[in-house]
C-alpha cells in the first residue's frame, strides 16, 4: 500500500517557502521593545488599519460646458450678438 509524501516525512512545495520567506520590501511596523503576542500584535494592526481614514470624500464635478448645444447657435467673432447670447446662456449659470 502507498503511503503519502506527508506520512514519509517529505515536504511539499509550499512548506519550503514557509521556512525562509524573502520581502521585496521592508516590514512597516517595528516592534522596538518587548515582546507583543499575537492578539496584541493583530490588535495593533487591525487600529493602524482602520485608522487609515478610508477613502476621500467625492468631489463635486465640475461643470464642463464643452459641446454644450447652446453653443450650436454661434455668430461671427466681431458680431455683437454673440456676446449677448454668451451672456444669456453661460454667464447666468
């Protein structure tokens, strides 16, 4: 009867990277002195976590009046109509 790679004793893939776990980057939190458990330790993580302040509110969109259809309706550059039209529509808004 066979028996499996855990009965053996042979290790898989996985528990090899378990032993030496390489970090393309430095831990952000140092404990300095003592030595937390492992609750303290995810308590401090889970109020650094949350203190993170969430996402920003959402800002009001500005008002883009480009392709508007008002601007359809244009007069010459030198026309003084279109300065009244300008005053009508956009700059009443």
């Amino acid at each position: 009867m066979g028996t499996s790679r855990c009965e053996r004793g042979e290790r898989s893939r996985g528990d090899e990277m378990s032993d030496e776990t390489t970090h393309d980057h430095e831990p952000h939190i140092r404990i300095e002195r003592g030595k937390p458990t492992e609750e303290e330790l995810a308590a401090l993580v889970a109020v650094l976590g949350s203190a993170g302040g969430g996402a920003p509110a959402p800002r009001a969109e500005e008002r883009n009046l480009w392709g508007h259809p008002v601007d359809k309706l244009r007069y010459a550059v030198f026309s003084w109509q279109r300065v009244t039209l300008l005053e009508r529509t956009h700059m009443r808004r």
